[in-house]
C-alpha cells in the first residue's frame, strides 16, 4: 500500500514540476524526440509604429550626385524587420519625456526630509517589510493643494527670470539617468571570465593570470551639480563591468533657432517652439544625439513596466541603424525617393516633401521651418516624413566608408564616443535632410553628419524596435495599439 502510494506521490511530483517550467509537458511518443516547447509570445504592434519587413537594399547612390559630384559607397546589404515610428517625434510626445523627468525629481524631493519626507512617495521596502531597491512610486499622485513643505518641494524646478519676472522650468535640473546594458560586449568570446573559453584552439594553453580589460560607460554629478561623465577602462572583474551608466540633460536647446542662423530674427521660434500647443505635433529639434539616445532609453523603461513577463521578450527602444534608415526610406520598390518617382513634386505643383525648392524660396512647398508631421503622403512602408521636415539621427558613427566597412548583414558602425576622445570621433550619421536642404539633400541614400552633443533646429529623430522574432513580421496592428489620430 505504501508503495502505491508512493508512486502517485512521484508521478504527482513530476506533472507539478513540469508546470513549473510553463511550456509543453515532455511526454514520451515511443522514444521518439518530441522537442521542449514554450509558451507561445504574440508580439502586438506597438501603438504609433509600422512593421518594415526584412529584406534586401542596394545601399548607396549607384551615380555620383550631379549637385556635389559626391559619390557615396555602394553595396547590397539584408536587414532584419523592424517597428519604426511611423513620424519623426514630436514636441507633444517629447515634452511627456521632459515632464516625467520633472515630476521625478519633485517626488524625489517630496520624500527628502529636507521637504517634508513624506516616505509614501519613495518604496524601499516589500509588502512585508524587507528592504527593496528603492523607487518612486507614480501610483501616488502629486498633492493638488500643497502645504507649505510640499510647495516648496514642487516649486524647486522652476526659475523665475529676475529681469522680465517670467517663471520656466529650470532646464539645468532636467537630468536624467538610465543604465544599457551591453549584451553584445559581454558575449564576446575574448570577455569570458573563465580564461579557458576565450580560445576554442586546443593547441593554446589558457592563461589563469592573463588580464582582460574592458571599457565602461559611466557618470555621477558633482558636488557643484555638474554632471561628469567618464569611461573607465580596468582589468575584467565580473557581469557588472559590462552595465554602463548614462546621466544627461534632457532638456531641448531651444536658442538653437538663433544659433544656427546668426542675422536672422527667429526669436519667436525660440520662445515658442518647444512649448507652445500650436506646435505640439511638429518634430522636436534641438535635441542631440545623446538626448536621443535617453529618450529611447526612458521610453523602454516606461513600455516595460507595463508588460509583465511578456518584458523578456520585448526589444529595447533605440536609433535606427544608418542600414534601417535607408532601407526603410527608399520604400518596398527601393526608390531613389521615398515616393514613386524622381520629381519632388506632381504634375500639377503640389510638393511631396518639406525641403528648400530650387533656389531657395522656403515657402514654395507651403511651409517656412518645419511642418506638421504626416501631412505629406506617407511612402509603401507607411513611413511619413522619411524626406524632409527634419533630418533624423541615426546610431551610426559617420565615416567615409559608410556601408564599405560594414557587415553585409544587419550592418553597423557604432561608438558612443567619450567626453575625453577626439571630436572627430564624435560624428554620427544623419539621414533624410530637412525643411532647409535642397532636393539633392533629401534623397534616400544621402548620407550627412552631425556631432553628437549638437544640437540643431533641423535634426530631430525617431525611433525603431527590433522584432522579439522573425515571425513578427506577420503581426498585425490590434486594437489597443491603433495608429496615432492624424488631423
């Protein structure tokens, strides 16, 4: 009897054991191999962005520019799918970065002693008391009627101007920090922590004492409130060598509009631009590569506190590859435009783009600076504004050799360059052209460059997501996740 009963205890324990792993109950088909299958992950379309299937792009303009006489390299290259905002982000969607970093900052502050220290703001420890890595707590809101500490702790972001009186947010204060991890660093063969992996040749005895060092991203602010950025290089100590640590002001270069075009009265552009509503969905500019990249950065953290466990599965935010841009611009027939044809405008005058006509008249193509994203037609990807309007960062370090010193295969250049390297090192690729280039600027494969701590009041940027697999490209927009209403 205890026998019996000891075996529907085993068999009991071995059905609860493979629920556990949550996939496919291993069962036995004569000894035949079956396969451990998981659970099955639907990647939904996420809200604003389109599907760019993979495929295959001649990269590259094949004749010189008759403009410049410019040659840009030439190759065939394939690249992964992948979602990409279907607009150029936009100041609405870019000021909701700005003004979660500023409420951050003022719960920071509500939970400071300093303040008040109202502990319900900040989390640090679990339902049953045990310590947590602390973090705000967005489910409680900010005080409507304020008492003395709280105002004061809601009003240390702002600034009142002590000549005009004018009170602004305090666009120094605006900083925020994320982390990346580097998962394509940590994999490499030549970082492995046991010396015997670095080299799969039998021949070559490891070394237990050779040394690895390994470069890392980090930053911290001062005691004078400056942030200070670093790359540290040090011998390879562990899986945290391989976590880099970004702080950035995230605030746009508003005076950008000035600075770009000296003798010229674009002060309204400043003032308003940025913050007025008439603007809202117009492409934020002024903002730098880096910023960019935080943007990204932050929109990954705010989409996977929403997920679940589906968030393992999901990519990360980030720039477009210099390859992506391109293959996404030039459309399903691979266009020298991303329009059908190689006139910029249709037979009865109307524009297919924001850019400077001929010899300079802005406003031909019914537009002064920027448009309002989506108005023109989108190309065969759905892809608004991939010519004109603004230019847009790519991930790519700028080099001459462009595709030539590329992978063929899901190409890139990449390097966040450091505050000490050379400023040369700090090119990045800009694609697309703007509102101020002439046609030759706008076309597909023209390749630009910008440093990447400048702001400009011509570059802006959207954002792309690698697929969680490469079934997804057959997934569908949902309901909850329609395009953006466009007026």
């Amino acid at each position: 009897m205890k026998k019996n009963v000891m075996i529907v205890l085993s068999a009991m324990m071995v059905l609860l054991l493979a629920s556990c792993f949550g996939g496919k109950e291993a069962t036995s088909t004569g000894g035949e191999l079956t396969g451990a299958s998981g659970r099955a992950f639907s990647e939904p379309a996420p809200y604003g962005m389109v599907l760019v299937k993979r495929g295959h792009l001649r990269m590259g303009m094949e004749t010189a520019d008759t403009l410049w006489g410019k040659q840009t390299p030439v190759r065939d290259i394939s690249v992964e799918g992948f979602w990409m905002d279907d607009t150029e982000i936009t100041n609405s969607e870019y000021r909701q970065f700005v003004n979660y970093v500023r409420d951050s900052i003022i719960r920071e502050r509500l939970a400071d002693p300093n303040y008040g220290g109202d502990e319900s703001y900040k989390i640090e420890e679990d339902k049953n008391g045990d310590p947590i890595k602390p973090h705000l707590n967005w489910k409680k809101n900010l005080p409507r009627k304020p008492n003395e500490e709280e105002l004061r702790a809601m009003e240390s972001v702002y600034v009142i101007n002590p000549v005009t009186g004018e009170k602004m947010l305090d666009a120094s204060q605006m900083n925020y920090r994320y982390e990346v991890y580097d998962y394509t660093e940590a994999a490499l063969r030549r970082n492995r922590l046991n010396p015997e992996e670095r080299n799969l040749n039998t021949d070559v005895q490891a070394n237990p004492n050779e040394q690895v060092w390994i470069s890392k991203d980090t930053a911290y602010i001062n005691d004078e409130g400056r942030i200070i950025r670093e790359t540290i290089n040090r011998p390879l100590s562990g899986p945290w060598d391989f976590l880099n640590t970004y702080i950035v002001n995230i605030y746009p270069d508003t005076t950008c509009w000035v600075n770009d075009f000296p003798n010229a009265d674009n002060e309204v552009y400043m003032r308003n631009y940025f913050s007025a509503p008439a603007y809202n969905d117009y492409p934020v500019v002024g903002v730098t590569w880096e910023q960019a990249n935080a943007f990204c950065a932050w929109r990954t953290d705010y989409l996977l506190k929403g997920l679940g466990g589906a968030a393992r599965y999901v990519q990360r935010y980030r720039l477009p590859t210099e390859a992506e841009w391109e293959f996404a611009a030039r459309g399903k027939d691979q266009n020298e435009f991303p329009w059908q044809n190689e006139d910029v405008a249709s037979g009865k005058g109307c524009f297919f783009a924001n850019f400077k006509p001929e010899g300079g008249n802005y406003t031909k193509d019914g537009n002064l600076i920027t448009s309002r994203t989506g108005i023109y037609s989108a190309n065969s990807n759905g892809l608004f504004d991939m010519a004109g309007n603004v230019a847009e960062w790519t991930s790519t370090i700028y080099t001459e050799a462009g595709v030539d010193a590329m992978n063929d295969i899901n190409p890139q250049l990449k390097y966040n360059a450091a505050k000490e390297d050379p400023y040369r090192l700090k090119k990045k690729s800009v694609r697309g052209g703007s509102w101020k280039d002439p046609e030759s600027y706008i076309r597909s494969a023209w390749r630009s460059s910008e440093y990447q701590n400048q702001p400009r009041s011509y570059i802006g940027f959207r954002c792309v997501r690698s697929l969680a697999n490469t079934t997804s490209d057959k997934a569908r927009p949902t309901k909850a996740t329609t395009k953006k209403t466009r007026k």
